[in-house]
C-alpha cells in the first residue's frame, strides 16, 4: 500500500517532471554531478539529527538505541503521508516504542516537532524582515504585521521554554484539560540545559537541509547572492512549518508556490526555481520515505513471524 501511494503521488507531480525536463540536463554536467553527491550524502545526516533529537526527547519516556530512533524517524515520515497534521509523524514513533507507558511520549514528540517549528521560526523571521526591507512587497503594511506577530510568536516561545513545568501544575487545575496530563505530564522532566541542547539539535539538522537546499539552486545556476538566497530558503520553511494541515509529501506545492512568490521580486527564471524545489523534495522527502517503508514491510514480516 505504501508503495502504492508513493506511486500514485510521483504521478501526482508530473507537472513538475515536466518543469525539471528543461533544466535536466544541468544535472548531468560535472560540477552538478559533485554538488548533487553532497546533497545525497547530507540526507541521511540530516535524517540522523533528527533521529538523535527524538532518541534524546523519547529517553524521558523509555530508553531507545539510536537504530530504533532513526527507523522510528522514517517509520513516522511515511505514514505522515497519508495522514493530516503530520498525524503519521506521531504513529511511526511511538510503535518503535516497547514501554507501556508509550503514549506519554505524544508530549515528547510533540516538543521535539515544537522545537524544530521554533527554528524555523527563528531563521524565517529574520529572512522575512530582509524580504521585507529589502523588497518592499505590497501591501507593505500586511507584511510588516506580520513579521511583528513572528516576533511575538519568538517571544512566546522563550517564555513557555522557561515553564513546561507549569504545564502539569495548570492541567492539573483546569479539569477540562486532566484528560492531556497522562500525555504532556512529560514536558515538565525536561531541563532548560537539554532543552538548549535539543535546541541546537535542532538548529543543525536545519542549517544542514539549508545548505542542501542552497547547493541545489547552485546545480541550477540561480545566480543570487548567498544571503538572498538563504532568506528565501528560510522563508520557504517557514511557510512550510506553519501550514501544518498540510501534509509531507504535500508540502511540495507549498514549497513551490513561496519560492516562485518569492523569487519573482529577484527576476529568477521559474523553471530553475521549480526544477530546485522539486529536486530538493525528491532526495530529502520521497527518498526516506522509500526506505521508510522498507522498515515498516520488515515490521509487518516480524509481527507475522511472532
């Protein structure tokens, strides 16, 4: 089934295989070859910092190897494709679990996915207020309430950061919420030093999908400055982390459709740009999720045996 939907969802997007035939050839030049090599190598890095982050968030919970987190990674990468919110995402983690206290680590997961929405918070903030000043897109008064609100949404976040403790103590008091405790009792184990350090965990596996990213619009000669590029790879993210109703495989469109928003203020061909988007999606999105299900039919082969 998982094979099938994959299947199903490449045909989906043949409007961008048509996209990339033009540029396709770029690929197969030998500066591309080389930089298209490093992009595949950083994959399974970036795939690993996320499966360190979830080791280290799922340890409050049950003891797991870092094998088991990174199978549990991609186990939740696939079966978020065919459900909404990221609800697979949640699933795929919790069944590499043994303990029955399992569920409680719905709080863990959920801080992690927090965490990593944060940085792309972070890095997406600053890349829209360079957009905004260095652009000026219409209207220009809609566009800087809405940095002020990204801003808030930072300030928010540092606060909460301080009192996860407090989250029992008011699930605790509010009895319309009790019912959430055995789930986010959790958050109120986790200290601000391992928060930092989930944080910076975080931050890397995005500066690692950055740079792959960035390396990709370098196969397809957009030839913007670093720093006008980072900042619309940032915004990229952020528009992706923020409409979280969609999906993973979903995403591409929302990928698509920010990067051509905003790369037409910078006269960038829009085949290039929707060449790189799709590319991008292919190494870090569909290939996991292919071994993804690998893991998953190997899953279902031992469930059988026993």
């Amino acid at each position: 089934m998982i094979l099938s939907l994959i299947y199903l969802l490449v045909i989906n997007k043949i409007d961008s295989f048509e996209q990339i035939k033009q540029s396709l050839n770029l690929l197969f030049r030998p500066k591309s070859i080389t930089l298209l090599c490093c992009i595949i190598l950083l994959t399974p890095l970036n795939w690993a910092l996320e499966a360190l982050k979830w080791q280290k968030l799922a340890s409050k919970v049950e003891l797991i190897n870092f094998s088991e987190a990174y199978r549990g990674v991609l186990i939740g990468l696939t079966f978020s494709t065919a459900t909404p919110m990221m609800i697979g995402d949640y699933a795929g983690k919790i069944l590499m679990l043994k303990s029955d206290k399992r569920l409680q680590s719905i709080g863990a997961i959920l801080l992690g996915n927090s965490l990593q929405l944060y940085v792309s918070l972070l890095f997406g903030t600053f890349g829209y207020l360079f957009f905004i000043l260095y652009s000026k897109p219409s209207p220009l008064i809609l566009h800087t309430l809405a940095n002020v609100i990204l801003v808030g949404a930072l300030v928010f976040g540092v606060f909460l950061s301080y009192h996860l403790s407090d989250i029992q103590l008011f699930l605790s008091k509010n009895h319309f919420f009790e019912y959430l405790k055995k789930y986010l009792g959790v958050l109120e184990n986790y200290t601000i030093d391992e928060l930092k350090n989930l944080f910076f965990i975080a931050t890397a596996r995005y500066l690692v999908f950055s740079f792959q990213f960035l390396l990709m619009f370098k196969i397809f000669d957009i030839n913007l400055s670093n720093t006008i590029l980072l900042a619309g790879i940032s915004i990229i993210f952020l528009t992706k982390t923020i409409i979280s109703a969609i999906n993973a495989l979903g995403d591409l469109g929302v990928r698509a459709l920010t990067s051509i928003y905003y790369f037409s203020y910078f006269g960038v061909n829009i085949t290039a740009i929707s060449s790189a988007t799709f590319m991008i999606w292919l190494v870090n999105v569909l290939l996991p999720i292919i071994f993804g299900s690998i893991f998953i039919l190997q899953l279902k082969l031992t469930t059988k045996n026993v």
